[in-house]
C-alpha cells in the first residue's frame, strides 16, 4: 500500500483527483474538512443475511461488552443461533441459500438483528472510533432503529417478543395477509399467500412511474431509493403489466411484507403501539424523519408512535432525506447497519456534489477491512 501510495498519490494530487486501492486505501485532492456535518444512516429492516458480524466481536471486544451490558438475554436479542447456525458439516450453497430465504420471511428476526447491529454499530463509529455524529436519517423501519442506537428510545425498554407475538408481522402484512384479503375481497378464499403480493424494483423515474400507476387499482409506489430507482408492490398481476408498459429494467423483489401504502391503514393503531417505548434523549443529535421530510419536532413518546405508524402506511422518499440532510451542511453519510444500500443510494442521489458515503458493514468483507476502509474515507 505504501508503495502505491507514494507512486500514484503524486499525480492525483497534481490533477486534483482522487486515489484508492481495492485494500482501502484513500487519498483525495480535495477533502471536504472539518466544516462537513456527519450523519448516521440507519437502513431499513430487510438486509440482514447468515453470517453477519460473525468477526465483530474478535475485532472490538468491548462491543460484545457493551451489548451483554445492555440486554437481558444478549444471544437472544441478537438471534445468534439462526445468524451463526451451527452443524456437524459446512452448509453448502443451496443450504445456505435456503436458510437466507427463511431469515427473510421471518420478519421478528430481521427487525431483531437490524435494530441490534445499529446499536453495536453507532456504538463502534460513536465510542470506538471516535467520530463526531450530529445527526441522522432512517430508511423505513430504520426510522425505529436509529431511536434506539442513538438513544432516542431507552434501550432498557426493549421488547422484540412484541413484535414475535402480534399478529402484524405473522399474518397481517405478511402470511396469509389477512389484512389484504379483507380489503380486497374478490380474491378466492383458496387463492396461496404468495399470488397475493408482489414487490418489485424498478429502474425508471418517479414522474413516469406514477403517471403509469394511475392506471391501476391495486399497484402502489412504496419505495423512491434513487431519483432513478423505485419499488412498486401490490397485485402480483397488475404489477407485471405495470412493469410491461414502461418497458424498464425490473426484479423482484424478495422482501414482500405489505408496507408503505393505503392498504396498511387497518393497522396503523397496531404498529403506532409495536413503536411506542420509554424515550430517553438525543444528546445534541439532529434527526430527520420521512413522516415530514423535517427534524424530530421531541420526544413525545405517544406522538414518535404515531408519526412512525404514519411513516409505515406511507411512500417513503429516500433522495428526499438525503437532500434535505445536504442542505443542512451534512457531507458525510455513514450507514450503521446490515449491508451498503443507502450508502450506494445517498452517491446514486448526490451525484457530482461533494460529500462521502461509506458503510461499515459489506457483505463478504471481513469487519477490519470494511471498518477500516470507513476509516480511511
């Protein structure tokens, strides 16, 4: 790396460019400083996969003291014998691509870890590495996410049997998905869960999208995650002909739960009530919310319950949070969670402007040199 570095650094200086190695190591010509604001990006709740932060705790010890400290059951509360399950032999590829498939239906689980990892995240970059965070953003549940890894909701007050026990997220907005069947009631009693439907990802733009979704009843734009990608859900059929007249890119989606749209109504009382927990405080902290695109007006405790509901039942707007961060002074975008979707998405949205968007987590990297590619940027 040095030997690179004293090769190549010189003429990306010169040309006032950037420098960076497959390792991590980074050199830019034009640094943003100090005057940059940071902010925390907390992604939604469907990333987690096998395997994750399998390497954390060797590499930061105090992190799993930190964690045992604040959970009564910690193996528990991080879902540690379906993330690191254990056998007599090593599971192959289609072993393991069952057991992810499985996770990914099970949606306590991944509520569970996602909110889990934030915490040990925000706690590594915060505590550990020492950077100065002044405030955040949540991509759909990862709204409830950051409340409780930046201290927003007391992390004492923990309930993740809530969410294993109501009926919501067993066979509401998931499952059988009673609360579709009940809407729309021409649909066969018989009729299997997964023909019921559908999410898929779309590569166009929002304008054209929703010009083209006017034409169906059961089609619903849930998703903006760059101005050039999207997630529409609904009526499995209705979204295939939907995706066939705009003639884009698409696939479907694997994360299926109902959200982000009108059908999810006759369950908001439910989910204000899976989000109302003990509140705690920000510490200085400025946090955006997708309910008005606009800082956290408190920490009223019955009001963030309501106003996350809200979030859930509606649109959510990612290039919308980002810009409304940018224009607040925030340049540095790190995401606190499973995988590097918002990350790609915050350099999908900003584009040419100057700013860093890094992960601490990636897929198939080991923790040190994911973190330390953070570091580096």
């Amino acid at each position: 790396q040095l030997g690179l570095a004293a090769r190549d650094i010189p003429g990306a200086h010169a040309a006032g460019g950037e420098w960076a190695t497959p390792a991590g190591s980074f050199f830019t010509a034009r640094p943003i400083g100090p005057e940059g604001k940071v902010a925390l990006v907390y992604p939604g709740a469907f990333n987690s996969y096998p395997g994750l932060g399998q390497d954390l705790f060797r590499a930061f010890p105090g992190l799993l003291e930190h964690f045992e400290a604040q959970a009564e059951e910690p193996a528990r509360q991080l879902r540690s014998a379906l993330l690191y399950p254990r056998t007599y032999v090593t599971p192959g590829r289609r072993e393991l691509m069952e057991l992810e498939s499985a996770l990914g239906d099970d949606v306590p689980f991944m509520l569970a870890t996602g909110t889990s990892f934030a915490i040990l995240y925000t706690h590594l970059v915060r505590r550990v590495l020492g950077v100065t965070a002044h405030g955040g953003f949540g991509y759909s549940l990862g709204e409830s996410s950051m409340l409780f890894a930046t201290g927003g909701w007391s992390a004492e007050g923990r309930r993740d049997d809530l969410i294993s026990d109501t009926p919501i997220f067993r066979d509401r907005l998931v499952g059988a998905r009673r609360t579709v069947r009940e809407l729309w009631r021409d649909i066969p009693a018989d009729a299997p869960d997964k023909d019921l439907w559908a999410s898929h990802v779309l590569l166009t733009d929002e304008r054209t999208a929703r010009a083209a979704i006017e034409r169906y009843d059961r089609v619903y734009l849930t998703h903006v995650n760059t101005p050039g990608e999207l997630v529409i859900a609904g009526d499995p059929t209705e979204c295939r002909a939907l995706i066939e007249e705009l003639g884009c890119p698409a696939a479907r989606s694997p994360v299926s739960v109902v959200m982000h749209c009108p059908v999810v109504d006759a369950e908001l009382d439910g989910l204000a009530g899976l989000n109302d927990y003990p509140t705690g405080s920000l510490d200085g902290l400025e946090l955006f919310s997708a309910y008005d695109y606009q800082e956290l007006p408190g920490l009223d405790r019955e009001r963030i319950a309501r106003r996350i509901a809200h979030t859930l039942r509606s649109p959510i707007d990612f290039p919308r949070l980002v810009r409304t961060a940018y224009d607040r002074g925030y340049r540095y975008f790190i995401e606190v969670g499973p995988g590097a979707t918002c990350s790609r998405w915050v350099r999908d949205t900003l584009g040419e402007q100057p700013h860093v968007a890094a992960c601490v987590d990636r897929r198939g990297v080991p923790a040190t040199k994911s973190i330390a590619q953070l570091a580096a940027r």
